[in-house]
C-alpha cells in the first residue's frame, strides 16, 4: 500500500484527514471531511491547484484576516479620518469579530488564515449574531459590533476583493430574525457520538445532557470542583470557566452524578475529562467532536446539546428562571428568547408560574 502525500495527514483523536501545505508562504491547514485516503488525496490536490491558480492570480491577499488586519491598521493610522472614540469602539468590536470567528470556524475544522473574504456570507454574519446573543450580549452591543462589522466588510469591497457587504444584506432582515432553528440531536445520536469518542471525552455529551453546560465548562472542569458526589443526593458542581469569569455553582442532578461516577481519575491530571498530554485536558473539543460527528452523521454541533437540554427540562416543568441559572444566563429574558419558541402555550406558562419549580 502507497504512502499518504506529505500534505495531509489526521490529526490526533481524528478519523479524517487534513490538509496542510504553504502557498506563497502562508500555511494552510484545514479538514478533508473524509476518512478516506484516496478521496482525501483528490480533495486536497483540487485545493492545491485552486490555491496556486489563486496565487498566480495575485488573489491570495484577499483572505479575510488580511483583511481584518488592513482594516485595523487603517484605524490605527494617525491621518485616519475617523474620530478617537469611533477608533476605539471598532478596536473593540474588531476582537470579538475576529475571537468568535476563530472559535466558529475552528468548530468546522477550518483554520481562519485560509478562509477568503467571499466566503464571509449572510449566514456567517447570522452565526456571529447568534453565537453574540448566546453570550448575553446586549442587542445594542451587537448592533455597535455590526457597525464595525460593516465598516470591515466595506473596507474589504473597497479592494475589490468581495462584490457585496453581506453585513448590509443580513440587516435588511433585521436582528430579530437572526436565530436559526437549532438543530436539537436525539437522546440515540448522543449516545452514538459519546461511543465514537476515546478515553474520557466518551462520557462528554452524556455529561451536556445531563447539567446544560457550555463545552469550556465542562472542558476545563476540575474534580475539586464537585461536593458530595459520594452522596445519594445534594451534590453540588461548581464551573469557574465560564463566560463571564463568575463562578456558578449548581445542584447536580442524579443523571450527572451517574456519569461523573462512571469516569476514571488520572493520578497526574486534576481535570474531569482528562488526557495524557502536558496539559492534562483537551484543548479543542468542539473541533475534535465536529469531526466524529461528521463521522457517524451526527447533524448537529456539540454545543445543540446545551440547547436539548434546556428545551427538555422546560418541557419537563422546570422553571424558566431555575433553566436560566443552570446555564448561566445573566437575563431570564435570554432563556425566553432562545428556547420559548419550542414550547407550546401551556408550557410557557408553567415555566413562568413559579421561579423555585424544577429542583
């Protein structure tokens, strides 16, 4: 059997093949989506050949970083036209454009320095909208992160790199209708997911179904974190990485206890969901789980199943206001706007009854 070309390879804890290779001195590095050598050899000389015509043609400089960056230094330019405060509030905005598209397309087992201008699309700025809103961001912080988003995306057409700002295509719809359906997997598919993952990561969505939690929460947990597991109940979990640096502490249910009784602990690594590296945890889960999903055709992203389990325990008679303190919402009002949409009239009204119900 032929070796694989030096130009792709897996990645550790990965089925698929990726691709990396330098093209006028830029690296790219980016998923296959295939398991399969030979088509993972035809995919990756397409994309070779794409991007050495692209280099030919002089359109390797329109990638978006580059544009990210060109557009910074154009603020950051002591004859810039714009005003000091106008300067600072787009730096601002620029980090959680460039942090959140990082984590998205890191998620899709892309690397951001490959990633074109053109393919910034509606649906992507849609993406961006929602993944700001499931930080509890403010509607008029996410507004100003779309004035900055537009002033990028024009700076960009200016070049001649993209033909339309899809920053203006998606405001013609409106914020409020930003939230696409969320894809919500079934108790079977989790299970399906969990069995596909090595070593303490098979008990990872199992433990999402159970407590709700963010993927860096559970990611970055620590056995000393947890009370009273030994315990028939009252067990108690506290996450500290969360999305707004403040410690949450929740009463863990008997579903969650079970699992974190189940998993083995490391002598050289205080973390739940422990490996043998350096770091004693895994440090890309979203991305290693995108691609066991795309190997048993899981359909949905890992962090749906934070949002399963919302929508579950609402239907179950939870409360809205104890769901929104098991995920850590700073606002009720967040818990509504995501989930209220999947509940029928009579739902909505008993997780609005009683703020205590659900316990």
């Amino acid at each position: 059997m032929s070796k694989s070309p030096t130009y792709i390879y897996k990645q550790a804890g990965s089925k698929n093949y990726y691709l990396r290779v330098s093209v006028d001195g830029v690296q790219y590095r980016e998923s296959l989506r295939t398991t399969h050598r030979r088509t993972a050899e035809k995919r990756a000389n397409e994309r070779i050949k794409e991007l050495r015509g692209r280099a030919e043609a002089g359109e390797l400089d329109w990638r978006f970083v580059t544009g990210v960056v060109s557009f910074e230094d154009q603020l950051n330019a002591e004859n810039s036209s714009w005003s000091p405060e106008t300067r600072k509030r787009y730096l601002v905005s620029l980090r959680q454009i460039s942090r959140v598209t990082s984590e998205y397309l890191s998620e899709m087992g892309r690397d951001v320095c490959a990633v074109m201008a053109g393919e910034i699309d509606v649906d992507f700025i849609t993406e961006f909208v929602t993944r700001r809103l499931e930080e509890d961001v403010s509607p008029a912080t996410i507004n100003r992160d779309l004035t900055a988003f537009t002033q990028l995306m024009r700076h960009i057409q200016n070049k001649k790199w993209i033909d339309h700002n899809p920053v203006k295509a998606y405001e013609k719809q409106g914020l409020t209708e930003s939230q696409p359906d969320i894809v919500m997997p079934a108790d079977a598919a989790i299970a399906k997911l969990a069995a596909r993952a090595p070593g303490t990561l098979q008990y990872f969505p199992g433990f999402m179904d159970a407590c709700g939690c963010r993927v860096t929460e559970a990611a970055l947990l620590s056995w000393s974190d947890i009370r009273r597991l030994d315990q028939d109940d009252g067990a108690t979990l506290t996450f500290r990485h969360t999305k707004g640096r403040i410690a949450r502490t929740i009463l863990l249910r008997r579903e969650a206890v079970e699992i974190l009784r189940r998993i083995p602990r490391s002598n050289r690594s205080p973390y739940v969901f422990w490996n043998d590296t350096e770091h004693g945890h895994y440090k890309d889960i979203s991305n290693l789980f995108w691609q066991f999903g795309q190997d048993i055709e899981f359909g949905s992203r890992l962090y749906d199943i934070r949002h399963k389990f919302a929508v579950d325990r609402l239907r179950a008679g939870w409360s809205v206001y104890r769901v929104s303190r098991y995920l850590g919402h700073r606002s009720v009002k967040t818990t509504e706007r995501y989930y209220f949409r999947y509940l029928t009239q009579e739902e909505q009204a008993r997780a609005l009854a009683d703020g205590d119900n659900g316990f």
